[in-house]
C-alpha cells in the first residue's frame, strides 16, 4: 500500500496531477499512519496475553499498551541497556511480538515496545482514538517517564531505537526534555535508526515540497536530529523504494556523534537482513560499553 502510494507521487498519477497542500497533508498522514485492522480477537490471542504487558497513560488521559521484555540472564549478571523501540508504520505491538523478543534475545538487552496512539487496541478505545503525530509524541513520553521515573532505569542504561516511521518519535524524544520527568532523553547511551525519515513530506514528496507545505509536513527529523548529544547509528538498505536512502545519508550527516552507518547494498525497507542488522547493533551497543 505504502509502496503503490510512493509510485503515484512519482508517476504524477495523483489526482489533480499537481499535489495541493490539502493532498499533500493528506497522503503524508496515509503514508504515515496505515495501522493494521485486526479485529480485537486478534489481539485477545497474542498481546493481551503476554506476562510482560503493561499499560501506559498520555498526558491527555490516553491509554496505550506496552511489552517490557527483559532478557534472561544468571544472578550474577551485570545490567544489560534497554531499548526504548518504536515501531514502523505498517505494523503495531501485536504483529511484532515475536521480533521483539527477538531482538531482546539476539542483542542481550531488555526491550520496552510502546504502542502509539490510534494503533492496536487504541482502536477498541471508547471513543476510538486516532493515529497522529502528536498521539506519537504522546505514547513515547509515556514510555519514557514509565522507564525512567517509575522503574528508575538511568538514561545512561537506555538506547532509543526507531524503525522506519518509528525514528520520528524517536529523533523527537532524544532531542529534547520530557514534561513531567525529572530525567533527560538527552542523557541518553545511544540512539539507533533503521531505514529513518527525513521528514514524512520529504518521503512522499522531496525536499521542495516539504517547504512549500511545511505546515503539513510531520515528523521533520531533518529539524531536530542535529541536537542529539548521543552517539547515533543508522542502517538503511540502498535499494529502499519506501524510504530513499537519502533520506539516511543526509541524516547521518547533520549528527553529532555519528557512528558509521551500515548501508546494506541492494536491501529495501521491508527485506532487510536480520543478521546483518542485529550484528550492526551488537557493534554499536558494544561502543557504547567502551565510552563509560
């Protein structure tokens, strides 16, 4: 769906011809927010199950679920970092329930997957609620005061880790400070991307455009990945047809402690190679041990 949107913006099959700001802002909101539609059975039979469901509260009331996966490991271990993981667009917490058990497994770390606003059972809400960027920044506070205030982990012991449309709220919270916490996303040991966003404009329509509609352009990564004091790695695969790899260069480019990017020749955004990408982040996590 995603990949049909992105061939009609670039064979000018749109509607009009010529994208106006109200179709623009349109497609940008489709483009990012193309949640799932399982019926709550669905859900009744995997997330609603798991021993390590939490359930988060927004500033606004809002009730989100979350999964706090927590690696096992012998008495004598040392603590391991956390990944604070946001997902990509086209999935929620109850599709990637195996991966990110997973990643915890492959990687020794604990992983906290939120869900976002509008996505999952936020759908079975009364009212219903609705994805947004702003719903986005809401749930990643969430998570983050959950992590840190409530369960005490220290920024130091947490990495931020965003996927596809999931490095906006992602690049948002480790950018700045959290209302209502007493602790610094800022402070945090890394930040990792995968296949990240510019912007959700610059996707869909390029970088001119993203000016032009400003306005309605979201998660404008471009805006805010400069002021990240954490080192920062980003993978991304070169044949990416969803998410140009430009969009990884040039982020990669505005950082302030960049770690070296892993480009994954001839990969797209929905095939890339586990392995590859799990072995990158045990390299990166690994850096992160030797800078304490």
């Amino acid at each position: 769906r995603v990949g049909s949107l992105l061939a009609a913006v670039r064979d000018g099959s749109l509607p009009s011809g010529r994208p106006t700001s109200s179709s623009m802002g349109n497609l940008i909101n489709t483009l990012a927010f193309p949640r799932p539609m399982y019926d709550r059975n669905f859900y009744e039979h995997t997330l609603l199950r798991r021993s390590d469901l939490v359930w988060l509260t927004t500033s606004k009331g809002e009730r989100v679920p979350a999964c706090h996966v927590r690696c096992r490991r012998g008495p004598a271990a040392t603590a391991r970092k956390t990944l604070l993981y946001s997902h990509g667009n086209a999935e929620d917490i109850g599709l990637h329930l195996a991966y990110i058990d997973l990643l915890a497994r492959e990687l020794d770390v604990d992983v906290f997957s939120y869900e976002y606003v509008g996505y999952s059972l936020g759908r079975f809400e009364d009212p219903p609620q609705d994805p947004s960027e702003e719903g986005c920044t809401r749930s990643v506070d969430a998570a983050w005061r959950y992590c840190t205030d409530q369960l005490k982990i220290p920024p130091k012991d947490i990495v931020i880790f965003g996927r596809s449309i999931g490095s906006g709220p992602s690049v948002d919270l480790a950018s700045r400070e959290v209302e209502g916490s007493q602790f610094s996303p800022l402070d945090v040991a890394g930040v990792l991307l995968q296949s990240p966003i510019e912007s959700g404009g610059r996707v869909a329509f390029g970088k001119a455009v993203s000016f032009m509609a400003y306005g309605l352009d979201i998660f404008r990564n471009y805006e805010k990945i400069d002021k990240i004091r954490a080192p920062c790695a980003i993978m991304h695969g070169t044949a990416d047809e969803v998410v140009n790899v430009r969009n990884g260069h040039n982020l990669h480019g505005w950082l302030q402690k960049p770690f070296e990017p892993l480009w994954i020749e001839g990969y797209g955004h929905n095939d890339m190679p586990e392995d590859r990408c799990f072995e990158y982040s045990r390299r990166f996590l690994a850096s992160l041990e030797q800078r304490k």
